[in-house]
C-alpha cells in the first residue's frame, strides 16, 4: 500500500533544466528520509540526493550546485530540481523512502540529456 511514484522525466538539451516529483501514498514523507538515485546503463545504481526528515540535505558531488532536492509536506511529495543538465546526467532517476530497517522505491523516470 506505500508507494512512491516518480514523474517529470524526458528529454531536454545540455544545460537545459527538468523538475523530477515525487509522490507518496499510504505513508507522510515527513517522517522518513527521502532520496534520489541514478542509475546509467552499465552502471552501478548511485546516490543523487537525500533530505532528512528534519530538513538536512546531501548531495553527490558531481551534482552539487546544480541539483536541489525539497520536499512539500503537504502533498506528500518530494522533488528533485535539476538545472544545468549535462549528458553524464543521463539516467533512470529512482525515488526512495527510508527508514532504519526498509527502503521503499519507486518505478523509476528516464532523463535523457543530449542535444
């Protein structure tokens, strides 16, 4: 009954900008960590971004200053604000809700960067 569903995926140019969301249902975001992965063909599954259910943010270097990852409470919806796409951004971008003993993860969006 709790899921996470990515949306806000598809193709956009170098530079370009995309908003990935989040949405749960059957449990409040508020109360777990939330997190963005990636995953390239060929590639290892990586962390993206994360946001603690106290506000506290992390996110893997290759994104930093491009990336930002928030949170709505109120429509229980997590986001993940990409700008200044490059092509190595190219990948299936995973949700995740965390706790301490399971991880919940969503169906997965493709972002595709290339001009």
């Amino acid at each position: 009954q709790v899921q996470v569903v990515e949306s806000g995926g598809g193709l956009v140019q170098p530079g370009g900008s995309l908003r990935l969301s989040c949405a749960a249902s059957g449990s409040l975001i508020s109360s777990y960590t939330m997190g963005w992965y990636r995953q390239a063909p060929g590639k290892q599954r990586e962390s993206v971004a994360a946001i603690t259910s106290t506000g506290s943010t992390t996110y893997a270097y290759s994104v930093k200053g491009r990336f930002t990852i928030s949170r709505d409470n109120a429509k229980n919806t997590v986001y993940l604000q990409m700008n200044s796409l490059k092509p190595e951004d190219t990948a299936v971008y995973y949700c995740q809700m965390r706790t301490s003993s399971l991880a919940i993860w969503g169906q997965g969006t493709q972002v595709t960067v290339s001009s």
